[in-house]
C-alpha cells in the first residue's frame, strides 16, 4: 500500500477489505502489517509500501470480489492473491 497515508487510514482499508470477504461468505483468518519496506522496483512512482498480508478462505466468489477491490483501490500499488491448500 501507498506509504504516505496516516495509520489510521492503512486500518481502515485494512478493515474494508477484511469486511468485503466477510459479506462474500469468506472469513479472514489472520492480517499482518509489516512496516515501511523498500519495493524492489519502482510501482506507480513509489520506491517504498507498506507490506499487508491477509489470510482468508472462501469460495471462488469470495477470491473473486476481494481481487476486484483490491484492483480498483488506489492506495493498493500492487496486490497478488496465492492459494495455499490446508491437507
């Protein structure tokens, strides 16, 4: 995420997303926030983020709504969703 906004504001967008996987029938199991890093190329003019890392399980839909609101966010630089399978 873009590194210039206040906490308070990383939160809140933290805490929508967290909301929007909820209201698609998800659950969020764990959310991390690492602090200010350097990015390792530059991404929509920034050479630094804010590193959020957010656990959740759900359906297809759910995987599905969460990309479309992390794309469409404009504090979100760059976002990537793996698929890890609990055995």
């Amino acid at each position: 995420m873009d590194p210039s906004l206040p906490e308070e504001e990383l939160k809140a967008l933290q805490e929508q997303f967290a909301e929007t996987v909820r209201t698609h029938a998800g659950q969020v199991q764990d959310v991390t926030q690492w602090e200010t890093r350097r990015l390792a190329y530059d991404i929509k003019g920034q050479h630094e983020g804010v590193y959020v890392i957010m656990n959740v399980s759900g359906e297809t839909d759910t995987i599905t709504e969460i990309d479309r609101a992390l794309k469409f966010s404009e504090p979100v630089l760059r976002h990537m969703i793996v698929r890890t399978d609990n055995q």
